[in-house]
C-alpha cells in the first residue's frame, strides 16, 4: 500500500510538473504573438489608412477609378477561383503568375550563372575590368523594353523573346556587384592563398566565394526585382499567358478592377520573390544580406 501511495504522489507531482511546463509553453508562444502583433500594428495602421482614404477619394460617381469595395465585388470570382481554365488565354491568375514567374525562372537563372562569371572575369582581372566595364556601364542604362523589338528579330518567338529581356535586364547588377566583391577581397586572404599554393578553383570555392558573397547576393536581390518588372512590361506586348498580358487586356477591356487586383498580386509576388532570395543569402553568407 505504501508504495502505491509512494508512486501515486511521484506521478500526481510529474503529471503537476508537466501541466506547469504546458502552461509556460502557451504563456511564451501568446507573449511571442502579442509581440508580432505589435510589431505588425503600424503596418495595419496604415494600411487601414489608406485604403480608407482610397474608398472615399474614389467612391463618387465620377470617379475613374473604383474604389477597394468595388474592386473586391467586381473581382471576387478572380480571387476564390484562380485556377479556372477555359483555354487560350481565359485562365485564373495563377496560371498568368505561373506562366511569368517560368519566364522568370529561366532568364534569371540564366543571367545569374553569367552574371557570376564576368563579375568574377572583371574583378579578377585588370585587363578585363578596363576592356569590359565601360561596354557594361552603357548597356545597363538601356531600358529593358528597348531590347524587346532586337529580341523579337532574333529569335521571332514570344517566350525566348521574353526570356531574353529578362536576361539582359537582370544581368548588370549582378555583374557589378560580383566584380566589386571580388575585387574588395583583403590583399591578406589574396597572400595566404599565395602560400599555401591553393589552385585557382580551391581560390575560388575556400576564399573569392565566401568573401563575396554578401555582393553577389546583393545583386541578385537587385536581379531579380528587374526580372519582375521587365516580365510585366514584356508580356503587354508579346501577348499570350501572362500576367503582363492579363493587365493589357484588361485594360483593352477597361476592366480597372481586375488591373488593380492584378497590381497586387505582382507586389506580393515580387516582395516574395525578394524575400527568398534574401532568405537564401542569409544562410549562405551566415549574415544579413543587403
């Protein structure tokens, strides 16, 4: 009897101590979202703000454009239903978002493995740097959509046309930065390589990488926000399946409500799209990135 007595006090006291270690569980995790809570109170503050400000600026009848209660009821079957698709180009904004962000996909990708080079090309060398910085400085102020019309005439196809404009408007950025995180390199780490002999790969991966780092990821966040814009302002006028061509036909259509819903899924995919390539710079580099 005594030891039943015995172990039934030990598991009221373990079953009491598991009950407190549950209860400062909840009390932390409420206590971590109060304080996300708190955190995110100016941002609905004033996100509040403006949308009221918008809903009584544009209420009136003679306003062009409608106001967010209006851009909700007009676009509500756009938002509870993106994946319709009737064929052609009569599809839900996720296939117009999926069909860009593939586009995207293939043309950052692809400036990013030669952005990366030439960085390192132009930051390694003195003789490249001088031949091949300032036919770089001139080409980066092109505006992207200038080089649609040079894509078109070379490849006279709407997705490779696309894909090039992307490619070369993300491209400068992230050979810029590369070459100056490369060349900020300290001359000590340049030295250490020198005697231990390392091979110019063992240089690259163990010492030019890790340094640089912080730079190339800093112009790949500069990438891919261009890639975004220049995708959009492409598919106006390739056509086809796109978000670009979404907001272009709606405005042949002069379907506002549908543009401004289109607006705001291309802001959030783009804050996405920066935040995991920030995210992705954080681990590597092992600090804060841009």
């Amino acid at each position: 009897m005594s030891t039943i007595s015995e172990n039934s006090v030990v598991a009221r006291v373990q079953g009491g101590g598991g009950l407190s270690a549950l209860a400062a569980t909840l009390q932390s995790a409420l206590l971590q979202a109060r304080a996300k809570l708190f955190d995110l109170l100016p941002l609905i503050v004033a996100l509040v703000t403006l949308l009221g400000i918008w809903e009584l600026a544009c209420r009136g009848a003679g306003s062009s454009l409608p106001p967010p209660s209006r851009v909700v009821t007009d676009t509500w079957e756009l938002i509870i239903d993106p994946f319709f698709d009737n064929g052609g180009v009569d599809k839900g904004l996720f296939w117009h978002l999926a069909a860009s962000l593939k586009r995207v996909a293939v043309g950052f990708t692809l400036s990013a493995i030669t952005g990366i080079a030439l960085g390192v090309l132009i930051g390694q060398s003195s003789l490249a740097f001088r031949g091949l910085d300032p036919i770089f400085q001139v080409l980066r102020t092109v505006p992207p959509l200038a080089w649609l019309p040079i894509s078109l005439a070379a490849f006279r196809q709407a997705d490779p046309s696309a894909i090039f404009v992307i490619f070369i408007t993300s491209i400068w950025p992230i050979i810029l930065n590369t070459a100056v995180g490369v060349r900020q390199i300290p001359q000590d780490y340049r030295n250490v390589a020198r005697v231990l002999r390392l091979s110019p790969l063992e240089f690259f991966f163990r010492i030019m990488l890790p340094s640089s780092v912080p730079f190339i990821f800093t112009g790949l966040k500069i990438g891919i926000g261009l890639s975004w814009l220049a995708i959009v302002a492409a598919e106006m006028l390739i056509g086809g399946v796109g978000i670009g061509f979404f907001i272009w036909d709606a405005w042949n259509s002069s379907l506002m409500s549908e543009i401004i819903l289109a607006l705001v899924y291309v802001g959030l995919v783009g804050f996405l799209l920066d935040r995991v390539i920030t995210l992705i710079g954080n681990r590597i580099a092992g600090r804060k990135v841009g």
